[in-house]
C-alpha cells in the first residue's frame, strides 16, 4: 500500500485539532532578558507587568525552558489536541529569529515524545527584516525563503508525526506579506521534493491549493463575523482548507505605544469561541486551526489565565468528546497536567 493510500486510510473521521504556538517568549531569568514579547518594550516584567491585558496562570515563562515546553503539550494533549503549529520565522539570526527557531526545535521535538503532530505557519514579513539587517540583499528575497524551506525538508517534514493531508506536509505562510508574486513561490516550491502542500491565508494566492482562516479584528466585531461568513463560503471550492477557531481578541498594542492597535471582538463570556469552534466544525475542513494557545500580546490565548481559568481548555475538550465519543479526558487531567 502506497503511503498516500495508507494516510487515507488512517486518516480520522473527524478534523485534527491543532493548537497555535508563540514560541518567542523569554524571560530575564532564563534567558538573560525579557523579550520584546512580555513587555512590548513598555511594560515591568520583573515585578509582573506584563504587555497584555491577561495574566497566565503561574506568570510568565520563557519558551526555550523544556519544563515549560512538556507541561504546556501534556495539557494540550489532556484537552484533545492533536497537535501543535508554531508560528515560525525562519532560519536567519536577526532580532529574536535565531531563538523562535531554536524554541521551535524544542517544541517539535518535546510534541513528538508525546504523540502529537506538528507543522508551521511562516512568517515571511520577516524576509524585509533581514535584508535590512544585512543578512541578504534586496532581489534575493526568495533565496531567504529558500533557507527556511531547506530546513523544514530536512528537518520538520522528515518527522513521522509533521501534519499532513493526503501524505504531503501542510506548509502554511501568513499571509504571505512579503513575497508576492506567483513566479517567486512557483521557485520556492518548485525546488522541493517534499512538494508541500502551499496553504494562504483566507484568500488562494501566489499558487496555493488551500486556506487557512484568522481572526479578522481589523473589520470590528460584528463585520469580523461577516468576513469570517465569507471565508468558510469561499473555501467549499477549494481542495482543502483549515478552518479557525478564536476565544476573542483585545490587543495591547495602543497601551504599549506600538500601534493604535485593532478593535476588539469581545469574548462573550466565552461564546466567540464555542461559535467559532462550531462554524469551523460545520466547514468540512480537515484541520481546525486554534488562534491562538499563547498569543497574549493580542490576547487570543487559550492557555490557562488568571481571568479565564481552564474555561477554554475545557470547551476544547468538550468538541473532542464530541467529535470523538470514546475520547476519554476531563477537566481534572487538565489541571493535572498543567500541575494544578
């Protein structure tokens, strides 16, 4: 049996359910400073401060500790997740580039000891930053794609647990921003033999096969829930898609001085994310897409927090059962896992 035929054949009757990661996260402590990330450059993280308007349960952490890594999956694991997408910036060692990658090496490596998948959703907006950083020149955008990609060949798509659809490795970009040109990402591709397969962000672009959706803040609350309407209409035409799921969205960004930030889609005593777990479920797509595990910045996060508790977690685990009557889990091995 070939091993596309063999995939479908064990592939499961319901969609995977994969947790987004932030795995940028540093802490003085363990790292020797506090990333850009807990403070936005703003904030007191010695005594507690940190650049969001949550608080995680046992503060903060930095994501190259393995401790912190193992307890983060095991609880993912408890709550029905199937697996892990990090968000991902490369290879290059410019700003903070060099240590996602290493903290992304120890998630995948800690996430396949436990039996669960793994993937990537690339960041090519920061394909600008190191050019300007010296580490490339301007025309040779694709060939700092071309270096992550290498990577991930060698690497993450070469893991017996990397998610798949029909036996090719997801390789998903936001957006992409920066490289964007149909002749650009045919080279990028072209080259591989792992021949991924190429999924955009809410729209097909530059020759990809499939979408992934996001929460869409940018339009305001109620607009968002249009746009988010339109993405799962505009995916039924597609060959495959991820679908989204997000529990709210309140950014820090104005606080901090970043930005002016983006509106808010409010939580709603956590009915924003029962609704879109269940529009994502109601989409067919093989893959439902978490936005986000950790993303406290932007306060997307499920982890567990001050403000929220194991709530998200648990709803999480509440769709698994559903989706998987003989999945057996609770909201005790959840708290148990996290060390509560």
């Amino acid at each position: 049996m070939g091993p596309i035929l063999l995939a479908l054949v064990l592939a499961p009757s319901r969609p995977l359910l994969v947790a987004h990661v932030m795995p940028w996260f540093s802490t003085k402590a363990r790292s020797g400073a506090w990333g850009w990330h807990w403070t936005m450059n703003k904030t007191d993280a010695e005594h507690g401060q940190l650049a969001s308007h949550y608080k995680p349960i046992g503060g903060a952490y930095d994501s190259s500790d393995p401790a912190v890594v193992e307890r983060q999956l095991k609880t993912m694991k408890a709550a029905g997740f199937d697996g892990v997408l990090a968000d991902w910036y490369g290879v290059d060692d410019v700003y903070d580039y060099a240590f996602v990658h290493k903290c992304t090496k120890l998630l995948f490596d800690k996430a396949e000891k436990l039996g669960l998948k793994v993937g990537v959703v690339y960041e090519d907006q920061t394909v600008p930053n190191i050019i300007r950083q010296g580490k490339a020149k301007v025309g040779e955008e694709v060939a700092v794609v071309q270096r992550a990609m290498r990577w991930l060949e060698a690497d993450a798509f070469k893991r017996p647990n990397y998610l798949r659809w029909r036996g090719r490795p997801v390789f998903a970009v936001f957006g992409p921003q920066a490289v964007t040109t149909d002749a650009a990402w045919s080279t990028v591709l072209g080259g591989m033999t792992s021949k991924p397969v190429f999924l955009t962000l809410h729209h097909l672009k530059f020759g990809s096969e499939g979408g992934y959706g996001w929460p869409l803040p940018q339009w305001g609350a109620s607009r968002s829930w249009t746009e988010l309407s339109s993405y799962y209409e505009r995916q039924e035409a597609w060959k495959v898609s991820m679908a989204v799921a997000y529990p709210r969205f309140k950014d820090y960004y104005r606080a901090a001085g970043v930005s002016d930030g983006y509106p808010e889609i409010p939580d709603d005593n956590g009915s924003t994310f029962k609704r879109t777990l269940d529009l994502a479920v109601k989409s067919g797509s093989p893959f439902i897409q978490v936005a986000t595990w950790n993303d406290w910045g932007e306060g997307t996060q499920i982890e567990p927090s001050v403000e929220f508790g194991f709530r998200d977690l648990v709803a999480v685990l509440g769709l698994r059962k559903k989706l998987e009557p003989g999945f057996v889990g609770s909201e005790a091995e959840i708290r148990s896992a996290w060390g509560r």
